[in-house]
C-alpha cells in the first residue's frame, strides 16, 4: 500500500508539468525564425527621417487635378482686388448708394454716382433689392474692411464699343438734345456724351429751341482715348433725302443763304449747294447779281455725296439757252423738267461712252 503525497509534493508535480509544457511550445516554434538574424540593426530610421514616412499619393487617380484642385480653393479665397468684376447682390438701397453682397466679410458699397452712366433720379430706377448682377471693384478695402464698387465703370467701355460698332455699320442713331451751347447741341448715345456742331444741325428751328428734341443723327467721329463723341443731325437728314432723291431730279427749293462761292438751297428740310460755276453758262461775278434769300427756284440735282452728306445742284444744266439764268429765270423754270430730260439722256450717253457729263456741261 503506497503512501499519500503530501501538499509539497503536488506542487513540485504541477510545476514539473508547466515548466515541460512551456519547453515543448518553445520547441515548436524555434524553426520558424531559423536563419533569421533577430538582432536589432543600428541604423534605425528616426521618427524624423522622411525615409520612415509613407510614400506621397499622386492626385491623378482623385477624381480632379491639381489646376482642378487649386480652381476649387480659390472659390472660396475672397481676395478682391481693384478692377476685379464680380457677381453680387443687392439687399439695401441707401439714400447715398446701394448696400451689396459679394462674400466678402464686410458688405460692399456703391455709391449713387457710380450706378450707371446715365442720368438717374434715384437707384431705384436701376436696382432692385435681391437683384443679381456684376460690379467693378474701385478701391481696395478701407478701414472698415469695406469695399467701393460700380456698375458705371462697367457700363462704360461697353458703350463705346457698342457706338463703335454702330459707326462702323453707318448706323443713323435718334438721340435726345439736353442742352445747347455756342458751338451746337448736346446729346447722349448709349449714355455717352455727345456733340452736334453748329454746322451740322440742320433745322430751321432757333438753336435753344432743340432742347427735348430727338433728332436722327450720323457719326462724325468715335474717338474713346480723347473722350470724343461727334455727330452730325444734317448728315443723317440728307442721307434719308438721298433714298429718294436721283442725280438729274428737278427739285423746287428756297434760297436760305448766300456766299460768295454759292447759295444754299433748301431742299424739303435738307440743304444743297448751288456753285456760282453751276448757276449759269455765262460769267457771274457773284451770286448775289442773281438770287436772294427766300427766293423760290426749280433746281436740279447733279451730285449726291452721302459719305460727306452733300448734294449739288445746278440751274445752269436747265438753261434752254446759255444766260437765261441772267436775262429770263422764269423761261428757265417753266422749262426745268425738259431740260432735265435733255440732261438725263445726256447721262445715258457720256456713261455708254464713259465720259464726265458735268465736265461736258461746262464746256
């Protein structure tokens, strides 16, 4: 009969199991790691050494590039400059200028004088709150943070084009005369300022009395860098006379003035010049020997120049004999449609044989 362990002996059994355990599982896994060098190396890279960081990632497989990239956070960069044109929004009209809204930090300001090139009563007649529309950037920011805006500024250079445009089409434009001065009439043309010389308004109405007045007019000269606006009210009136007039038309006209070199002849409310070399066959020393002012007459229509919006006329080519201009104007009126006849005819011929049927009148 064997004797019963004791407690110590237990212990020293249970330890003797765990200990060959723990040599078994060490066993087991040693030839894992066989051949391998588990030594730590002593160039170890530092937390510091951009050798021990993860590669850098090209955007190329990101859905957008880097222009892309750079586009998308500029959007929200609100570095407004001067001359910058933006989109804004209006959300209060002032008694001195418009409140706007562009996304910078601090609301814009327009002034009144700066909402358009026209003439406004108030910015109602061109703003609407929550209206949407662009502004040029005047000035950088103030103190305030604050920026000064315009649509002026941006109305400007548009007009000019758009009346260099209409010069280049020979448009004929009707603009309201706001004001007179000595040297002619003053209009606006796409909200530009505009000049009638004196010598290009054609009208026998007294010079002050054009104010509110719409007239047809011409372009004389387009001139932005010398802020030049030119145009002529005669110019568009003879060019609408010449749709309906023809070089060898009898005309009745009214002597309006008399020079030296000839008469003016008003024409249906144009004007043409009859040359003293075109009033007769024979000499005359000056025209004042022949007409005088308000002298009704039958001329006839030998030139239309509508570039230089001129037409000239003749009485000498209605001479049934050359002088009678001189001695018996009536038998030279009585007779002017015969004679343009005559002259028409004339025409046809120098143009078949392609000579100058003035010159040969002249002659």
């Amino acid at each position: 009969m064997s004797a019963t362990p004791t407690e110590e002996q237990i212990q020293d059994q249970v330890q003797d199991a765990n200990a060959t355990e723990a040599s078994a599982e060490t066993a087991a896994a040693e030839p894992a790691f066989e051949g391998e060098d588990l030594s730590i190396p002593e160039d170890v890279p530092t937390a510091d050494d951009p050798s021990s960081r993860a590669a850098s990632r090209s955007l190329d497989s990101a859905g957008f590039t880097l222009d892309e990239f750079a586009a998308l956070l500029s959007k929200y960069d609100y570095n407004f400059k001067p001359g910058d044109i933006v989109n804004g929004t209006v959300f209060a009209l002032e008694s001195k200028g418009a409140m706007i809204d562009i996304g910078a930090k601090t609301a814009a300001f327009m002034p009144l004088q700066e909402v358009s090139i026209n003439r406004v009563e108030g910015l109602s007649d061109v703003l609407a709150p929550g209206e949407i529309r662009e502004f040029f950037i005047m000035s950088e920011e103030n103190e305030d943070g604050q920026l000064a805006l315009s649509i002026r500024r941006i109305e400007y250079p548009r007009a000019w084009e758009r009346v260099r445009q209409l010069q280049k089409e020979d448009a004929t434009i009707y603009s309201e005369v706001f004001a007179t001065n000595r040297g002619g009439a003053l209009v606006r043309v796409e909200g530009l300022r505009g000049f009638i010389p004196g010598s290009h308004i054609s009208t026998r109405k007294p010079k002050e009395e054009l104010v509110a007045d719409f007239l047809p007019l011409k372009f004389l000269e387009v001139d932005e860098e010398r802020n030049r606006l030119v145009l002529s009210h005669r110019r568009a009136l003879v060019e609408r006379k010449m749709n309906r007039l023809e070089v060898g038309e009898v005309v009745v006209g009214t002597v309006r003035g008399i020079k030296p070199y000839g008469a003016f002849i008003d024409i249906g409310g144009v004007s043409g010049l009859l040359h003293i070399s075109e009033i007769s066959h024979e000499h005359i020393e000056t025209p004042h020997s022949v007409l005088n002012v308000n002298d009704q007459m039958k001329v006839m229509i030998i030139d239309l120049d509508a570039e230089r919006g001129r037409i000239s006329l003749s009485t000498k080519a209605l001479e049934p004999e050359p002088g009678d201009m001189l001695t018996d104007p009536q038998k030279v009126f009585e007779k002017a449609e015969e004679m343009a006849a005559r002259y028409k005819q004339m025409l046809m011929e120098q143009a078949e044989e392609g000579e100058d049927p003035i010159s040969s009148m002249m002659i």
